[in-house]
C-alpha cells in the first residue's frame, strides 16, 4: 500500500482482523449443529464404509497380485 507508514498498516490489518473474526463469529451462529446422535449414526456409516472398501481393495489386490504373478510364472517357465 503505498503512501501508508507501517504503523498504519498494521492498524489498518489489525482493523481488519478484528472484522474478520466479529463475522466468523457471527457465521458460526449461524450453523446448524448435529447432535449427538447423528454424530453417532455418520460416523458408524464411515467407519462401516471405509472397512467395506478396505475389504474389496484387499480382495481386488490379492487377485490381481496372484493374476500377475501367474502370467510371469506362464513366461519364465523355460
């Protein structure tokens, strides 16, 4: 900001600072929180999909690594 001394500067983003937090603040009044149930009920469908895809990346590994395997085995067969 040319023209502006440093202390204005810093008054001028402190002012700033100060209006960001006072509409933060008023934002968060805003959000609607879940309660605890829900809480609970969203992350049990999480935690349940993650071990779901945890399981079907395992199983798709495990084939694809006994598939690649088994084409080296068929070329390197002398």
């Amino acid at each position: 900001m040319p023209g502006k001394s440093l202390p204005e500067m810093v008054v001028a983003r402190w002012n700033a600072f100060k209006e960001f937090l006072k509409d933060l603040h008023a934002e968060m009044r805003r959000v609607t929180w879940p309660n605890r149930k829900q809480v609970r009920a969203t992350t049990l469908v999480v935690i349940v999909t993650v071990f779901a895809f945890a399981a079907y990346f395992a199983v798709v590994d495990l084939a694809l690594g006994r598939t690649i395997t088994k084409v080296f085995d068929l070329f390197t067969k002398t």
